[in-house]
C-alpha cells in the first residue's frame, strides 16, 4: 500500500466514524428530549395545581416546603405542610410516619402518594432532597465577612 | 502521536510513570481522606454524613472518567488502528467499573440518611446504574474478542456507542425533576463552601493518578502477556 493511498483510507475512516458519532449523539439527544416530560422523578406543585391528577392516581409530588407550614397534628405522628414552587402555587401535604433528617422549612421534598377527594395530597413515603450547597455548620450563622475570612484560615498553608 | 504509539517508547515512559501515578495518589488521596474524614467541620444540614462526599464524588468522577477513556482510545482505535489505543482502552474498563460501583454504594449509604431512601429511581441514579451495565458489558466483550484472537474493532464500536450514556447522565439532574441535587461544581463556580471544596479536589485529583497509575500497570501487563504469547509461539514453530 502506498503512503498515500494508507492516507485515504486514514481520513476515510475519520469522516466515517465522525459521521456515525454525529448520528448517535442526535439520536441521543431525541431520545432525551423525547423523555423529558416522561423521565421526571417527580411533578412540580404548579403541574398539580394546572392540572390537578385523579383523586388517588400514585404519583409524586416535589418543591420545597412552604415556610412556617410544617403543623403536627393532635395524634402526634401526623404532619401537614405545604409544598410550594417558591411563587403561586401551593398543595397542602398529609404524612403520618418518621420524618427524614433533612426535613425542615425552605427546604427540598419529594412526596409519594395520592390526592385525597378534598385536594389534600396524602404522601406514604416521604423523601428529603438536598441541595447543591455544602456550607459548614458554624459557618452558617456568620456574615459573610467572617465566612471569608475563616474559609481564607482554613486553607492556608495549602499552596 | 505515533511517538507514543510506539510500543517500546511507551514501556520506557510507563516503567517509570506508573509508579510515580501510584505514589503520588496514594499520598495525595491519604491526605486528602484524613482531612476529610477528621478535620472538616459538619455539614448545616448533613452533619457529619458530608464526609461520604470525599469518596463518592472522585468516584463518580472516575466512574464517568473511565469511559470517556474508553470511549477516546476506541476513536483513535477505529480511525488511526493504533494497537496501544485498544490497549488503554481495555485497561481502562475494570477500574473505570470499579469506581462506578462505589460511586454507586457509597451514594446508596449516604442517600438512607440524608433523603430517607437507600435507593430511587430518578435519571442520575438510574442513569449511573447503566453506566455499570455498560462497563460490565464491555468487559465481557472485550474478554471474548481477546481470547479468539479477533480485532478490537467490535468493542470499540460499543465502547463509542456506550459514550452516549456520558452526557446524559451528566445532565441528568438538569434536564429532569430528581431526587439528586443539581451540579454543585460548574465551571467557574462552586456551590461547596471551601472547607469542603479544597480536600476534595485533593481526593479528585489523588484518586485520578490512582486511576492512571493502575491503567498503566494494566497496559504493560496486557503488552507482556502478547510478548510472551508471541515468543511462545515462535518457540514452538522452531521445534516443529
């Protein structure tokens, strides 16, 4: 084989495979955007209130609990709260069980269950979502102005 | 690039490369692991569950790193049939499965107590969970072509088509509602406060010369055992 013709085949086979990547990335992409209605894990409290599901259809309900809605009621186990979108809309949550470490006011949640006929959402498990921030303990009370200057402590002597 | 596709230019080069990967990684990711594990201070909402963080992300990091090894030496495989491309490509499966898998436990145990599950199926876990499929197929893939003397060609082509479960599960949490936080590291900024942040681009970049480090052993173990395959065979046409 000549070095020119080795060349050929070389950049024949570059356009090809780069043409088979472009394919399966779009095919990808299609896949994707195909789903993205279908692979949400959970539906926002705006879809419920646009379009409330079928009274005790499963289903999962996620946003972020409204603040100073969590009430325990008179058995003890039982709790109401609200979960909010962080704007208008609003669905009232039952949940009788053992409550996740990270459930608190302004803070992400994620309910299994079902509506009830009086537009209650009655939750059987009930999930805490985290979110992207880790921030340390003692750091949380601080101004800013302290935070920077313990974080600026805590590295020296890194570099 | 053919300098290094060079055989014994890469046996000279990985003969003293690999151990200083293992070296280096191996101090890096001890320091890194007890400062995470003793000296960072609890987390606002996790508390001390946050230091699950320090193995969880080089994890998942290397766990996607790995194919995206495989995927890059398949496309060099395929298009220039560099034979070290489908080496390093091989190399990289198993420990690329490895990270996967324990990026996958560690994120089991650290989801009981922060979300109250051990398990959910939303995109990034299901997606991640593929990812270990995927590996797990290759492998066997790979074992089989190498054992009947065949071309990489065929685990290539699937090393490529695997890339695609790349992006996705990187996007995964921003495409779709999940249980999984969205990214906390984008390029630029940073969600993790500093004490955090520091010893875990310490662990990150501990556990990828790890990574490295093991791919090149693996390489030359792989190029020994052709050698002597070779030789043995030779022996045996000159007795014959």
């Amino acid at each position: 084989m000549s070095e020119s013709k080795g060349l050929k085949a070389k950049h024949q086979r570059l356009v090809l495979v780069s043409l088979a990547l472009i394919a399966l990335v779009g095919a990808g992409l299609l896949a994707s955007w195909g789903l993205r209605n279908q692979a949400n894990y959970f539906y926002l409290p705006d879809q419920f209130v646009a379009a409330p599901p079928p009274v005790g259809q499963a289903i999962r309900l996620g946003g972020m609990v409204a603040e100073g809605s969590i009430k325990t009621l008179e058995d003890g186990v039982t709790v109401s709260f609200i979960v909010t979108d962080q704007k208008e809309a609003r669905v009232p949550v039952l949940y009788t069980g053992i409550l996740p470490d990270l459930f608190v006011e302004n803070s992400g949640v994620v309910a299994d269950g079902s509506m009830d006929a009086k537009g209650v959402f009655v939750a059987e498990e009930l999930l805490a979502k985290h979110d992207e921030n880790y921030v340390p303990k003692e750091l949380e009370e601080m101004s800013q102005h302290q935070a920077a200057k313990m974080a600026q402590e805590t590295t020296v002597g890194l570099d | 690039m053919h300098a290094f596709a060079n055989p014994t230019r890469f046996l000279k080069l990985a003969s003293w490369l690999t151990p200083l990967l293992l070296v280096g990684g191996l101090v890096l990711v001890a320091i890194s692991l007890v400062w995470g594990l003793f000296y960072v201070p609890p987390d606002r909402l996790m508390g001390e569950t946050v230091r699950i963080l320090f193995i969880h992300v080089p994890a998942a990091w290397l766990g996607m790193g790995g194919w995206s090894a495989i995927a890059i030496s398949s496309l060099v495989y395929l298009v220039w049939k560099h034979p070290l491309a489908a080496l390093a490509a091989r190399a990289s499966a198993v420990p690329g499965m490895v990270f996967t898998a324990v990026c996958l436990a560690t994120g089991s145990i650290w989801g009981r107590p922060t979300w109250g599950s051990w398990w959910v199926w939303d995109g990034r876990l299901t997606s991640m969970l593929v990812l270990l499929f995927l590996y797990a197929g290759y492998i066997a893939l790979a074992q089989a072509s190498a054992r009947d003397g065949g071309s990489y060609k065929i685990p290539a082509i699937f090393g490529l088509v695997g890339a695609i479960n790349i992006p996705i599960i990187n996007r995964s949490v921003v495409w779709w509602n999940s249980l999984h936080q969205p990214p906390s590291i984008t390029v630029g900024k940073s969600a993790i406060d500093p004490a955090f942040l520091v010893p875990l681009l310490i662990a990150v970049l501990g556990f990828s010369l790890l990574f490295g480090g093991v791919v090149l052993a693996r390489m030359r173990a792989l190029l020994a055992d052709f050698q002597a395959e070779a030789r043995l065979r030779r022996k045996a046409m000159e007795a014959a």
